[in-house]
C-alpha cells in the first residue's frame, strides 16, 4: 500500500516535470467564420543533454594513462592493481566516458593522473558545451567514481564561453576553501533562490563508494516555489516572468567544472601514496530544455548544433527575432502568463493598420493620410529610414543592398570623416564627397602629392620636388630639415653669408665651433679696427 502510494506519487512528480503545460504552439480552431488558429506559448521537453554535450578537458595531459600510470583506491591504499593505460582501450579512461551510455554494462569513467605532484594542487577543467542556451529541468548530477572532490567549482556562461561566473561553490570545509559560509539550498528562500552558494553536502567522505554523486539542485529551488512535490508548477511560472533574474538563473550555455582538491579519505593528504588522489567523473547528467522564448515546442540536433524549430513567425536559434516580413511589432519572447496558456507574442504581417495599405517595412507601426496629396504615408520611420514606406535611407545614411528591406539594419551609416570631406552624406554605395587632395571611401586617405593636416594640403618638398637645397632633408612632406650650416625654408640661406672667414668653414661640419669662429673673427675684426 505505502509503496503504491508511493509510486503514484512519484509518477504524479514525473508527468509534472514532462507533460506539463506549453507543449503545443498552435491548434486549429472551428469557428462560425471558419476555421482560425489559436497561439499558445509553447517550449520543447526537457531532455538529457549530456547527448549533445561537446566536453573538454584542461589542462592538456590531465587525462590519464600517457603513460601509463598505476593508481590505488582510498578504501584500500595498499592494493595497486589498477592502471590506466591510454593506448590500450580496455585500459583507457578518455573524456567522452563522461557521456556514454552504459546501458547497465561496466561503469566507464574519464580519471585524471594521479597526485604525484603534491603539494602542487591537482587542477583540472572539464568544459560542457552545447553552442545553444538551455535552460535547466532538474538536477545536474555528476557521478564520481574513488570519491567526490573535497573543493570544487561548478561555473557557467551565458555567452557561448566567452565569460563565466560561479554557479555553486563545493568543498567539505567552505570556509576554510572559499571563506564562504556553508549553505544548504534548504536554507534559500523565495527571496533569495538565486544566490549563489557554498555546500559541504556533496563534498565529505562517507567511507565508502556509496554517494558517488554530486548534484546542482535544481528540482530543490523549483520546490520553493512549486512545493515540495512540485505540483504547482503554476506558481513557478508565474513567478518565472516576475522574478527579476529567476529565468535566467536556470538559464546557461556552457558548463564547467573546476576540480580543485580530490578525494582525500582522510583529514590528511598521505605523502607516501600519492597514487590513490586523482579525479574520476563517470557521468554528467543535465536535464534541461532548449531556450526558445515559448516560441517553439520541439528542438532538434541538427548540423551539430541544438535547434530551435521556431513558430510563431519567429526564427534564429532560441527563436529571438521576427521572421523577415513579419516585423510590424517588435519581437518579444513568449509569456508563461495568463494560465494556463499563456501569451504567444507571435510576430505579425506589418499589415495591421486600420487605413489601407500602410506598408512601412516593420520600420513604423503608424501611417497617416495626407488630404491634399491623397497619399497614405508611414510617419515616425525607424531605425534610420525615411520615405512613404519608409524604404528610403535618412540623409547621412546608405542602404544595405543585401539586406531585405525590412531588416533593422537595412540603413548603414556614411561615417564620412569629418575633416576629409565636404558634408557627411554619400552615394547609394557609401562614398563620402571628399575635399581636395582627399580620397577613401571616406575621405581619410590623401591623394599621392598630399600629406594629412586637417585635411590634405600638397606636399611641399618630397623626393621628387627635390626642393630642399645644400644637402637639406625633407620631413614628412611639410618642411626641409637644413644641414647645420645652412637655413631658409629650402636651406637656400648660409648662416654667415656675410663674413668672409666663414667661407672656409662652410665645408666644416662643426656648426658649433662654426658659429664661434665666426663670431671671435668678427671681435677680432672690431678690434683691429681701432
Ligand atoms: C580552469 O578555468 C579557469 C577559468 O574558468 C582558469 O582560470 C584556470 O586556469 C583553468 N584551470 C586549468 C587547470 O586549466
Ligand atoms: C553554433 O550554432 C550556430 C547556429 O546553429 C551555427 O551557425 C554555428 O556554426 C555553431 N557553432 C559551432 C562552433 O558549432
Ligand atoms: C535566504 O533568506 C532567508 C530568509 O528569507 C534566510 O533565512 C536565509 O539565510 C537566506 N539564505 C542565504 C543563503 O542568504
Ligand atoms: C506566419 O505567417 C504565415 C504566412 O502569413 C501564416 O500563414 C501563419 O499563420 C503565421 N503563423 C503565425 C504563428 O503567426
Ligand atoms: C548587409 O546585410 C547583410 C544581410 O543582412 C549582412 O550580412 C551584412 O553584414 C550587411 N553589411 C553591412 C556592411 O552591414
Ligand atoms: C579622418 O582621417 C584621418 C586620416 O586618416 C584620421 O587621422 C582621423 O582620425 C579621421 N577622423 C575621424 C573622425 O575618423
Ligand atoms: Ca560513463
């Protein structure tokens, strides 16, 4: 009886998580006028995405078994039997053990090499990538074999691994490993679900092989909301669209783990076997759905990639964009509310004003109608457009040839250089009007002969001018650098022309004493005088 109750219980929580609500987009309606279809905000089921999980490890050469290497257990340190052999694959332990199926065979398991480095820690990455955001279902669970980590990170990324943050911090003694108060997410209230925390849960020795696993609770902190049989799912989605940050929470594209300290099965790390601490996962479970903003109900692995495959006239790969030509209202995701149903926000012809013909290309939502011309016309045109139907680019801008013309970016600006050209509009192709001696698309180069000074002025000397005279140099096209004994603008000029005695010192390269010379002859000559 108990274990009936029990079972219909645990099927009760099952058809909950599974069949739930928002499975299907649309559904073909029979009304007085005819047939019509109704829109429902929809999402695909939850499903084991360790299937399509890319997985890397770090650093390179963590794997074990290259060469081979024996190791022990922590139950009996002294029977080292078993070896790691990575060119033997009865003996190898490669990462993509982490996500076979063993279908009740052997258990199979990726193991790092061993701890023989001591004290230098024992640091490895293992990186879960599925190019796609997921959003997660229930636990993440991951099964370590020899014992779980003593301090561990689970990271995660919203950005495809561009950037990461902590998801949950693991250690058998937090404060000591992370100066973090331990928690449990018992602890958490509606309040706080999304803090991020430190457990000692999944992280002590309990002697044996019997909790090999390590869990990111997830069903936990939907029980917040739900209770604890999660029967009213209806309250987590409504607290899912009004919960800043609740959605995102459970939101990733990337997983990692960093595996800071192994098993140690004691307080101490024994230095004279070091050949019983390594890492050994030999699963990684994450129940979780593909992120489609309740516009698709099925999501599909195809071209090595998670699919949304999109309705409501949306499209791209979490379905985050109006289809083109369905524009006239700008894209929003789907909402789990009202209930049950919720709000499909489908992307709509731009076909909806009430006067006739007011086609804008999704760049303006309103027409109005001019009396005197009898036209129709799109006011407040977007996203840089003008025109009747907004199809013409503002003035500053050019149109995108390869774009549809009711895509966003259909008008690009001309980005003329300020100083280079005559105003800051182009041709049809994006070529700026350039002021003399400039050229460039957009008029930030000089023509051959110019040099760049707010704008292009001709050069004044350079190697074919030849202008700067008596072995001067020129400097960047602007001016002649003299030899010393020489001045002017083309070093036309002597320094001393006037005195004689300089006229052998002219073949001097010493200006300096030069100058001296010059002026002690004249003294000298002064003083004759009288
Ligand atoms: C693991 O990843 C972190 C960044 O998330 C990086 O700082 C660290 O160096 C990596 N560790 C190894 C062993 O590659
Ligand atoms: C990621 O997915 C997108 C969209 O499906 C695809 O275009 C891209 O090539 C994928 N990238 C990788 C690295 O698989
Ligand atoms: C979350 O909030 C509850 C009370 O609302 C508090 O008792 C608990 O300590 C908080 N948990 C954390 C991790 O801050
Ligand atoms: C999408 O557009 C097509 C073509 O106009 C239309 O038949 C279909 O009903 C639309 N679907 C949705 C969900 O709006
Ligand atoms: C023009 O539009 C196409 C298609 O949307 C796009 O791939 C391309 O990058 C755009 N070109 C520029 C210069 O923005
Ligand atoms: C204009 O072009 C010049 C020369 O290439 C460059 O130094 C300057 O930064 C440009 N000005 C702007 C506003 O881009
Ligand atoms: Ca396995």
């Amino acid at each position: 009886m108990l274990q009936q109750t029990l079972l219909l219980l645990l099927l009760l929580q099952y058809f909950t998580l599974t069949l739930g609500q928002y499975e299907i987009c649309k559904s073909l309606l029979r009304t007085n006028n005819g047939k019509m279809w109704e829109f429902y905000a929809c999402q695909p089921k939850s499903m084991p995405m360790k299937e399509f999980t890319q997985i890397k490890v770090e650093p390179p050469g963590i794997t074990c078994g290259n060469p081979p290497e024996r190791f022990c257990t922590l139950e009996n340190p002294y029977l080292c039997s078993d070896e790691c052999d990575a060119s033997n694959p009865d003996l190898a332990h490669p990462p993509q053990l982490m996500q076979d199926r063993e279908r009740g065979g052997p258990v199979t398991y990726w193991q790092t090499i061993t701890w023989r480095r001591y004290p230098q820690p024992l640091l490895a990455n293992v990186t879960l990538a599925w190019n796609k955001s997921l959003e997660l279902t229930d636990d993440i669970q991951i099964t370590f074999e020899y014992g779980r980590p003593t301090v561990m990170v689970l990271d995660k990324s919203l950005d495809y691994g561009r950037t990461w943050q902590p998801y949950q911090f693991y250690a058998d003694d937090c404060m000591d490993a992370f100066a973090m108060p331990p928690k449990k997410v018992q602890d958490l209230s509606t309040s706080n679900v999304t803090r991020v925390i430190c457990t000692e849960e999944y992280s002590r020795w309990v002697g044996s092989r019997s909790d090999k696993n390590v869990r990111f609770e997830v069903r936990a902190r939907f029980a917040i909301f739900a209770g604890p049989r999660l029967l009213n799912m209806d309250n987590l989605y409504t607290l899912m669209e009004s919960v800043k940050g609740l959605r995102d929470f459970f939101t990733f594209t990337d997983l990692r783990l960093r595996l800071i300290r192994p098993a140690l099965g004691g307080t101490y790390v024994q230095r004279e076997n070091l050949y019983k601490y390594f890492y050994a996962i030999s699963n990684i479970e994450v129940p979780a759905r593909c992120k489609c903003n309740l516009h698709a109900g099925e999501c599909t692995f195809q071209d090595g990639s998670l699919q949304c495959k999109c309705d409501h006239n949306t499209t791209g790969q979490d379905c985050h964009r109006c289809k083109s030509g369905f524009k006239s209202k700008s894209w929003r995701p789907g909402s789990y509310l009202p209930l049950p149903n919720g709000s499909p926000n489908i992307c709509v012809v731009a076909l909806l004003s009430f006067l006739p013909d007011c086609e804008c290309y999704g760049h303006s939502n309103r027409c109005s109608y001019i009396d005197f011309l009898n036209i129709v016309t799109c006011v407040s045109c977007k996203h840089n457009t003008r025109g009747q139907k907004c199809q013409h680019c503002r003035l500053g801008y050019f149109r995108n040839t390869s774009a549809d013309l009711d895509d966003e970016n259909i008008c690009i600006e001309c980005n003329c250089n300020e100083t280079g050209s005559v105003h800051d509009r182009c041709t049809d192709a994006g070529y700026c009007q350039c002021k003399q001696g400039v050229t460039g698309m957009k008029c930030e180069e000089c023509l051959p002969g110019y040099y760049w000074n707010q704008g292009c002025l001709p050069n004044f000397c350079d190697e074919e001018l030849l202008l700067c005279q008596n072995g001067g140099t020129c400097v960047e096209n602007q001016r002649c650098q003299c030899a010393p004994q020489f001045k002017g603008v083309t070093c036309e000029q002597p320094v001393c022309e006037k005195e004689k005695g300089c006229d052998a010192a002219w073949a001097s390269y010493l200006s300096l004493s030069t100058l001296l010379l010059c002026t002690s002859v004249n003294h000298l000559t002064v003083r004759t005088a009288f």
